[in-house]
C-alpha cells in the first residue's frame, strides 16, 4: 500500500466522523460470525450444488466428496489457479441453473441465517439513535433487518425503491448493492459483476460524496463497486472530499488491485484503519457514540417527526469498574470455552483474554482506560456495584431467606447446588422399585439459566426463588420485552385463541431460530458459549418436555403490569409416604381422545382381475370416470365389483380370470398395504370432490387461497352448531408466500381395526394453490405457524378435519365404485393408565 496512506486507530477514526453522519459500506466479512459462510466457502457449497445437478442427486448427498468438488472446480473452462478461490464466487453462480435454481441456493445457504453477531447489534443500535444513517452492503444476508427489529429501517432491495434513497434521510435506511435473496437480481454474475444499474449510482454518488464512508469485511474485488460506485466517480464525489476509511484488519499488508487504484485516485482523502474485526469496530463505535450528546449531525429534520429512539442497552453501558481489577487468569477458562465455541481466537495471555471480553461486549475502551460494561461487571466482576438487584433471595419453605451474591455464574452454580440438595431422588414403590427425583435436573439447570439471563437488571429487585413440597417457583424481574411478546403472540389475539398460547409459546418456543427480541443479548451469548443456556430459544422448551415427560408441569406467566416473569414448576406426582420416606407413582386411569376416526364398514369384498394397465395411462377425466383401482403385479385391485357387467374397469382387464375374495381374508401384512393404498385413492377423491387441493405422495390435503382475501370455510361443531374456520390466507408479515391449515391422512390397522389418523399441518405456497414451499424453508415457517397449535387449537383440528371429511354428518361415506367406505367423524376416546406419563404429548392429540 502506499506509504502515504494515514494508518488510524478506531479512536482517530471516530474523532473524524463522528458528526459528519458517515455511511457504512459492508462486505461479506462481517456476516462470518453470525455464520454466514465466506466467499470461499461459497464457492465449494455452489460446486456441490453444480455436481448434485450433473449426478441428480440432493446437495447435501453424503455420497458428494470433497474431492469430487474439487475435480468439478478444476474441470470449469473458468477456472484460474491464479485466483483467489473467493473471487470465483460470481462464475459459481452463473454455473448454478436455472436461474430460479440459483435462488434456491441462495435461500438454502442464507435462509436460515438469523442470529445477527454482536456487531450487527450494535450497529443496528447506532441506526436507531441516528448516530449512523446510512449503509450500504453488498451482502444478500437480512442480518442487519433482524438486529434492527420490526419497524424504522427503510430497505432498499429493487430498482423500483431507488427513488427513497436519500441523501439526509429521516429514517435509518439500508442499501442492497445487489439485491437480497428474495429481491434475487442477478447482479453478483460474472457477465454482470462489472457495473451497478446506472439508477441505483445516480442516487449513491450524492450520499458518498457528501459523507464520510467507512468501509469495513469489504476485499473491495467486484468491480461492480469499485468501478461503478467509487473509481468511476472520483471526479464528481470531489475524491470524496470526507474520505474513504477503509478497516482492515490488524497486521493486514496485502491489498486488492482494485483497492491500490482507488487509494491513488483519491489521494490524501484515503485512510487505512486497522481493527480488530466488525465486531470489535462496532462495539467500539457504540461504546464512543453513546458516550456522547443524543443529536446526530444532519438530523434534526428527523427529531421532530420520528419517535423517540431506544437508549443504549443497558448491558453494554460502561460499568463503574476497570478492566485492570479484573482477575484475568481466574476468568480465562471460561472465556476460552467460549471463545472455542464461537470460533474466536484466544491464546494465554491476558491480553488475548481480554481481547475475547471486547469482542464479546464485556470491555469498552484501550488499555489503561479499558471499561468493563455492565454485562463485563455481572459476569466477571462485582455485579452489585453495577446493578444493585443482580442477587438471588432463596426461600425454603419456612426456613429463613438466603441471599445468593457473586457473578451470574457463580450466582448460577450456588442456586443449581441448592436446588439439588433439595431434589433429593425418593425411592418410588412399584412392581420395581427405583430411585427418582421430584425434579428433572437438566429441567432446573434451564430455569435458573432463564432466570439469571433474561431477567431485567435495571429493576433493584432480586430474584425471588420459593421451594415448598410440591413445587419450586422463580420470579425474576422484568415481563417480556414488547417485540418478543408480540412474536410469541404472532401479532394477534383472535377469539378462538387459546387462553394458554403465550405460556405454551414461552415454553415450546420457535425450534431452530433464535427468539429475537429477547433480553440481555451478551448475557446470553456468554452463557451459550460456555454451555450453561440454550441461546436459540429452546431452553425452556426443554425443561417443559422433560417436565411433562415424568407427569409434572412447568407453568410461565407474566404480571398483568410485566413487571415479573414467573416460572412454576410441579414436582412428579406422587404419594408421599412420610413414614416410610417412599412414594407410589400418581398415575390415574385417564381418558383421550385420538387423532384418529375408526373405519366402521369396508367393502365385504374385494375384486382383482390382470391387466396390462399402466400407472400414467390415464389422466384427468379418463381416469377419475373409472372407479378408483390399484395396480400390484400386473392385476387391477378394487373394491368396485368386476362381475358387474356395467363396471367401465371391465374394459381394462381380463374378465376370464377375475377373482373375488372376502376383504377380511387380506390379513397378511402384503395385502393390507394394498387395502391402505387403494383406501388411499378413494379418500384423496373424495377429499378433492370436497373442494380440497390435495397430494397423494404426501397424503396432504389443504384448500387453495388465490386471492388477497382469506379463505373461510363453514363446518358443524360436535354439538351440531356452525362454525367458521380460517383455512388460508396471505401473513402480513411474510406476504410472499400464502399459509394454508392442511391435514396429513393415514391409514392404519390397531387390533383388528382400521383406524384414519390425522394430523394437522400447514402447508405454504407462492401462488395460493399448488405452487408448494418445500425443504428447509417451509420447516422454519411451519415451526412458527405452529407455536399456537396445542391444546384446543388440535382439538378444534380434528373436529374440523372431521367435519370436513364428513361434510357434517355423523358418518362418511366413501365412494369405493358402486359401494361405499363408511367412516365414524367421532374421534376414537380410549381409557389408558399411563406406563410414562408424558401429558402434554397425549394432549396434543399423539397416538397412544
């Protein structure tokens, strides 16, 4: 690089932008840590999907080697050892086809990305304090989207937003150079890499121009921005008179080309400031930012009409404490682990160990100066001097309270000890006799992590932990942060919500995503790195199941003011024999209902005869004018009678060898597949003669929404009255895909008895019909539609369901050709004494 370039500190870089309102221009390094892959590994995961192709298999096929990547690599007429592998990512691109199948590559490598780092967090901060105002990526990633939360952040994605790019901006917003995933341009391709859309550079070249922009995780190899943004500009920007700050990190001497060439254009306006990592810069940034006067330069058209903005978490506030009273070798093992497990590097010494503690929003400042923040102060210093609520008042029955003091793991490690002391297992008396606690420990471990995490330390109150005889309860300050209750809520109370969602919600939480909007971020993140809490939302969700699963119950509730979180656990149900210090296992005889309608009358007979039929024969009209058949070993199988002389299948086989049998007869384990198979084609007609869209390879049956407009569907309740049911409609919130209440059908043989389960789904499409959502995608937003679906919600399900099947009445009748399949629409109630009584998986309507 130049000799003459400015080398600067983030302290010299703050002190020149801090009011000249400057743009962030991001690159693909400061996604690493939230687990965005690298460009190179961008590359060998697009070289897999190129090889799947060429194989037709699934990416993800363990039978597709590394080796096998790296062939297909070397085989491309593309290729140049002499590149950096990182730069090959546009030709990989271009290499995946069809285009939409480039999207799906994209949504299955960024999709389900949603855990923003710590300086996504902050810089999301900085935004809604309009301390920044702009910033520019030429990631796909929605990271910055999530850290900001709902509301504020005007995203431009498409040409068609170009128009609202500002140059003095009211509201924080954020530019995608080349698009999002679902905003997929192909605008990272190597026949397109080499310019931006020239209206997109016509509103860009103001802001840069007219602002100082720091540029950081960027290589500066796409000539697209080199060119079309910076180079191509320098004489309209005035060399961008505010300069260009471009991070790098520390030790860093190699440079792109294109990077060299824009440091000599601009000459003197050009600076080099060495950091740590985004991370590091944005945690720094805030820290100085927030230090400083509310009022940003250049926004005060913004004061007046936007609301207040949030206040610096209070976590990441400095701390009356130095980092030099810290005890540093005493905290490196934790902190080591932590950095291990989120991929940092840390070595020996103290100054590594720090340097993880910055990165982990723990320290604020340089040397001798160095801060720990509040979060710094609970974890590894003295958390009263900081916040004076952050101790445990442990009640035991009538015995006097104890305080439990020390940092939050020391605090968590006391409060584990006690509460195992007095979960002491009890000898359970049966046919054998075994040894168990009132308590899962596991379940204890996440409710005392869930507490010490996520309660509000500006509140002065401890938290309040009570232990009688059949239960233990833990009250910790501070309800539930506004955006995550609104999340567990889905934005909505409608009549037929259940009264239990949010407890259910809190404890069942959204499966493999993280519950953004949650308090104490650091807090957690320390914690999940050392193992000792769940950071994506699960924790309770665990110790709900593990609860269940012995018969007891964890209960969450908020104050009507949000002020206390309160958890409620119920120890196993047993009678206590005091004398004897024994118990016997409470486990009633209790009744439940069935996902699942009995099969009252099959077809006495069943019919077969050969045939030279072929399964895609027939189609549409032809073949449902036929009555419904299945093809085994060259023979038509049906319930409808061959011997008719008026059966339109007669046509189709060979009426001298037909053959007629008794249906109870096919009760070996090859014909009774047969019967499921050609029960299943009759259901699946008549549940499309009902109006349905339906999938016969995945037993799915859903009505189709193809406007706007929510679809409602009328049915009878178990006592006869009309109800009205929403069955599809389009979510505010994700418009692009439409949700639709789908069931899944199977039929199965219980002792001697045909049993129809079903199971309440969802299903997603882009059209309102059969353009289906399917893979990693529909998971995630199948999980989250579900958060309410338990209790009543499966109930009010399958009564639906079988009213739907049933068209109301009390019995169905399945046309099978001439005669008919009847079907109860009662589901089945069984009597069951429970050998492991997990309630909440027979309440939510499991098979028993």
């Amino acid at each position: 690089m130049n000799r003459a370039s400015p080398t600067l500190s983030v302290g010299d870089l703050f002190s020149r932008v801090v009011d000249q309102d400057p743009v962030v221009l991001l690159g693909a390094g400061a996604s690493v840590r939230s687990g965005v892959p690298t460009s190179s590994d961008l590359v060998r995961l697009g070289m897999r999907w190129i090889v799947a192709a060429a194989k037709g298999w699934t990416p993800d096929d363990p039978a597709i080697r590394a080796s096998d990547v790296h062939a297909a690599l070397l085989a491309e007429e593309w290729y140049r050892a002499d590149i950096k592998q990182a730069e090959l990512f546009p030709n990989v691109l271009d290499a995946v086809r069809p285009r939409e199948r480039r999207r799906e590559f994209l949504l299955d490598v960024l999709g389900g990305i949603t855990t923003p780092s710590a300086g996504y967090q902050h810089l999301a901060e900085l935004l809604r304090r309009r301390r920044l105002r702009t910033v520019l990526t030429t990631n796909f990633d929605n990271l910055l989207p999530l850290a900001f939360g709902a509301g504020g952040l005007v995203t431009i994605a498409d040409q068609s937003q170009y128009g609202v790019i500002s140059t003095n901006p009211t509201r924080p917003q954020l530019v995608y150079l080349h698009g999002t995933v679902e905003h997929y341009q192909d605008r990272i391709l190597r026949d397109e890499v080499e310019s931006l859309d020239p209206r997109l550079v016509e509103r860009l070249v103001p802001l840069v121009r007219d602002h100082p922009v720091i540029v950081v995780g960027y290589r500066g190899s796409e000539p697209s921005v080199m060119r079309g943004l910076f180079l191509n500009n320098i004489a309209e920007a005035a060399s961008f008179r505010h300069g260009i700050y471009w991070c790098v990190r520390v030790g860093t001497t190699e440079f792109h080309p294109n990077v060299r060439e824009l440091e000599r254009g601009v000459g003197r306006n050009f600076f080099i400031v060495q950091v740590d990592g985004f991370d590091e810069l944005m945690s720094d940034l805030a820290a100085r930012w927030m230090s400083r006067a509310p009022a940003v330069s250049g926004a005060r058209s913004n004061a007046a009409s936007q609301p207040a903005t949030t206040e610096m978490p209070f976590e990441l506030r400095p701390s009356q404490m130095a980092a030099r009273e810290v005890d540093w070798n005493a905290v490196a093992p934790l902190l080591r682990s932590y950095a291990e497990r989120v991929d940092l590097p840390a070595g020996s010494d103290p100054g590594s160990i720090q340097r993880v503690a910055h990165e982990a929003g723990l320290v604020v400042g340089d040397g001798g100066s160095a801060q720990l923040t509040i979060a710094g102060a609970l974890l590894l210093g003295a958390p009263r001097s900081a916040a004076p609520g952050a101790w445990v008042n442990l009640r035991v029955d009538k015995k006097p309270p104890r305080a439990i003091d020390g940092t939050m793991w020391e605090q968590y490690e006391q409060l584990s000890a006690q509460l195992a002391a007095l979960n002491r297992p009890i000898r359970m008396k049966g046919p054998r006799s075994s040894l168990a606690p009132p308590y899962p420990t596991a379940a204890l471990k996440e409710v005392i992590a869930n507490a010490l995490v996520h309660r509000d330390y500006e509140a002065d109150d401890p938290i309040e932990v009570s232990v009688s005889r059949e239960e233990i309860v833990i009250r910790s300050p501070g309800g539930l942060e506004a955006d995550l209750r609104r999340r567990l809520l889905r934005g909505q109370v409608t009549q037929d919500t259940p009264p239990d969602l949010l407890q259910r919600a809190l404890a069942l939480g959204e499966r493999g995503t993280q519950l953004t909007g949650y308090r104490n971020r650091v807090l957690a993140d320390l914690f999940y790195g050392t193992g000792l809490v769940d950071k994506a939302g699960s924790g309770l969700a665990d110790a709900f199941q593990e609860l269940e699963a012995i018969g007891g119950a964890l209960r969450t509730e908020v104050t009507d003011d949000n002020a206390w979180f309160i958890a409620r656990l119920l120890r196993r149900p047993a009678q206590l024999d005091e004398l004897t210090a024994t118990a016997r296992p409470s486990t009633p005889t209790v009744l439940y209902e069935l996902n699942a309608l009995e099969v009252t009358a099959l077809p006495d007979r069943i019919h077969s005869a050969p045939t030279k039929l072929r399964y895609g024969e027939l189609r549409g009209k032809d073949l449902f004018a036929l009555p419904p058949y299945v093809l085994y070993e060259e023979r038509l199988i049906t319930f409808s009678n061959l011997e008719e002389p008026g059966n339109p299948l007669r046509g189709y086989v060979d009426v001298t060898q037909l053959r007629s049998e008794l249906t109870q007869s096919w009760d070996d384990e090859i014909r009774a597949r047969r019967i499921v198979h050609l029960f299943n084609e009759i259901l699946f007609r008549h549940l499309g003669r009902r109006g349905l869209n339906t999938d016969f390879k995945d037993r799915l049956a859903y009505y189709a929404c193809r406007t706007s407009v929510a679809r409602y569907v009328e049915y009878r309740s178990r006592a006869r009255e009309k109800q009205r049911r929403r069955v599809s409609h389009w979510p505010g919130d994700v418009r692009r895909y439409c949700e639709h209440k789908a069931a899944r059908f199977a039929l199965e043989r219980e002792s001697g008895s045909w049993l129809l389960s079903i199971v309440p789904t969802f299903v997603f499409t882009r059209d309102g019909g059969r353009d289906r959502v399917i893979g990693r995608e529909a998971s995630s937003l199948a999980t989250r539609a579900s958060t309410e679906e338990y209790n009543d919600k499966v109930r009010f399900d399958l009564v639906f369901w079988s009213s739907v099947l049933c068209d109301g009445q009390p019995t169905a009748h399945l046309d099978a050709g001439g005669t008919t399949i009847e079907l109860s629409a009662r589901p089945i109630v069984t009597e069951v004494t429970p050998l492991h009584p997990n309630q909440a998986a027979l309440a939510a309507g499991a098979r028993v």
